[in-house]
C-alpha cells in the first residue's frame, strides 16, 4: 500500500519538529500542513478533538497526537532505519524517563523566560540552567544521548534548542557560559541533515515570540 | 538468574498502585516498601535523585521511575503473561495517548476537588465529570479499555478509583449518576484479583485526605 503520511504543524513548534526530525531520520516523505494557531483548521479538530493541538500524523488517514507518542509511533512503524528507542527494556525506560523529563521541565521554565520579567524571570532562567545542566550530566561524555547514535532524546530535546536564542534574547544570558558541553551536543546534533532541515531558524522564532508576547499583552 | 524486585511506594498513591497491578497481572512477586513521604528514605532519594518521588521499581538493582514507564517497562520484561500495551503500533499509539490523557487530567481536577472550596470547587467538579465523560466514551462498548481484555490504559485509570469516594465526598456529588458505565468498569476490574489486591481502601484514601488537607492547612 502507498504509505500516506500528513504532519499537521507550525513552524515555531518544539513538539511538531520533533515529529518532522523522526520522520526525516527514518527518510519518509510526507505532506507538511501550516496550521494557523490562532484560528484552527477544521481538519485539525477532527484530527485532534480531544486537545485540539498540532502536531498531528496523519498515517493512511489514522491520527497520532502527543509529540512523544507520534515520535514513538514513528518509530515502530518504520523500525528498519534509524532506530530511535534502544532495544533493551531498561535502556529504554531510561530514553523513556528522559524524554518525560525534558516535556516536564523545559517548555515550561523556557516559556516563563519570555513571557516574565524582573524576579520571576530570574527564577525561571535559574530553573531552566539547572534543568540544562541536569541534562548535560546526563549527556557526559558521549556523542548523543543515545550513545553513539542519535535516539529518542535527542529527538525530544534538539527541538528547543532553536529556542535558546529567544530564551538568551530575553533573559540577558548564555546557556552556553553555563552549559558548554550540551552546546557542543547542539552543534553536532545540526551536523545532521535530518536535524538542521527540520529545525525553524532562531530568528523567526524569536519573531514568533515577539507577536506572541504582544498578543498575551506581555512587554 | 533470580529476579530480585522491590517497589518503593505509598499506600495510597494512584501512581504507585498502577505498579502494583502491573506486577500483579503478571504474577511477578516483589518487596514492597511503604515510604513515608514526609520523610523520604535515603534509599529513596538515591533510587530516584531526580523526581525524589514514589513509585520507584527497582529490578535486579536497577531502578525505574515514573508509574507509566514502570507499567510499560513490567509489559516488556515479563512479555510472556497478560500484555498490557497492544502490539500493534497504532493501537499502541492509542493505548498510550488515553494513558497519557489520564495522566493530564484526572490527578490534577481531582485533587483540586478534595482541596479546595465554593466556585473552584464546583469548577473542578466539573472538570473531572467531563474528563471521566470523556474517557467513558472511549471505553463505549467494550468490557475494558484495551478491548476484551484488561491493558495499559485499565491499569493506569483504575487506580483512580479508590479515590472516587474522597472526591464525592468531599465534593457532594456522585460520579455514579454522571457515568454510570465507566462505574460498570470499575466492577469488572474489581473483579480482578490483580486489581482488588493491588487497590487501596477508599475509606482509608479518605482518611489519608483528611491528613493531608490538614497538613496543608485547608479545612
């Protein structure tokens, strides 16, 4: 059968690149389609009714919603390429763990960077350095969090990595003063194609963040 | 090799009771150690340094955490007895976004019914009464969440159940009359060995309620 694969996304989303990264690790092609957050498209809330959020696969017309859930699916469906979970249970409750911890933590403290000022900005930056530097321990000193090869945690957090320069825009600061070594994991996670083809440029981002500032009435 | 599990946990948490169904549905037998979460053992905080929360499963030295990566991690080692996830990838998909959903909603509108008063109250009352609403329509028909036969998303709403009589008490309503075959469900899993046994009193869920609304200073 002709596979038919649909990514209902927008561009400046850490949770749809993720999606566009696996898919494009296990080289599949597939129909990208822009939503509008701020006025939904019909398709998307029937894809979706229950949270009514990108992204969304759309595989032979059956959804997949939840960026880690889609990521995971993608992964079984087209387990010949690029594997992105181990195989052993125990390394892969581990990329599990991780991965669930990045979804907790990072999006959150990242968003209070921006959407902040004053006191609760420093505590969001603080937050956010020392979720990073959880995540560099973790990292040590191999290539990827997936060991010799890029995996399933990789994939969850590279996406936020082009939103460090809204984050660094907007606190005054440097993740990289703080946390060299997961900039260096940066740098050779956009090494790779799948990644740096997928990922939005910084700049829109920060210009993404800049309408969505003003429309929540946020200086 | 002899199988060595231990399960750190506490009486009355729906998270650590998913666990304990898990190893139960597979006959696995396991240490239980009760945690008093006011003063964590030291065995705690290093099994778990990053979360320093229960449960915490613990298999031939190694620890898992996070009750949903524990239940899929049980479903992998033990794979020969009771599969919980299903093994086709888009129904595991499924299986996985309604745990997760769970995992989303009920805690948190739930907790907010036995915590608070007046309008955030009746607000929170309704929340869970459309989550659960939610989730009953997902069940429809079948006997059980994963069809005719008990899996993962069973396992990780069931355990809510003994909490039902803390939130209808403390909330004065009954969950009964507003869904009335997800309580059906509720009986057919309690029919279960592996689900009564695991399952706290929800009288004594109540009483723990009572202690920790006391603690927090809510009346």
């Amino acid at each position: 059968m002709a596979e038919k694969v649909t990514l209902l996304d927008f561009y400046a989303s850490m949770f749809g690149m993720r999606a566009r990264v696996a898919l494009a690790e296990k080289g599949i092609e597939y129909e990208f389609r822009e939503e509008d957050l701020h006025n939904k498209s019909q398709f998307l809330l029937e894809m979706n009714p229950v949270h009514k959020k990108i992204p969304v696969l759309i595989h032979n017309g059956k959804p997949v919603c939840e960026s880690l859930i889609i990521v995971e699916y993608i992964d079984e469906v087209w387990n010949q390429k690029s594997p992105l979970l181990p195989s052993d249970p125990y390394e892969r409750a581990q990329a599990r763990f991780w991965a669930d911890y990045i979804d907790k933590k990072v999006y959150d403290a990242g968003k209070r960077i921006f959407l902040t000022k004053g006191e609760e900005q420093e505590a969001a930056k603080k937050e956010l350095i020392e979720i990073l530097k959880q995540l560099e321990s973790q990292l040590g000193d191999k290539p990827f969090f997936g060991g010799d090869a890029f995996g399933f945690v990789d994939v969850a957090l590279i996406t936020f990595s082009c939103w460090f320069h809204t984050y660094e825009t907007s606190g005054e600061f440097s993740i990289e003063e703080h946390c060299p070594k997961l900039i260096w994991w940066v740098k050779r996670c956009m090494q790779k194609q799948s990644v740096s083809k997928s990922l939005a440029d910084p700049k829109k981002v920060y210009d993404f963040a800049l309408v969505l500032k003003k429309k929540l009435g946020v200086e």
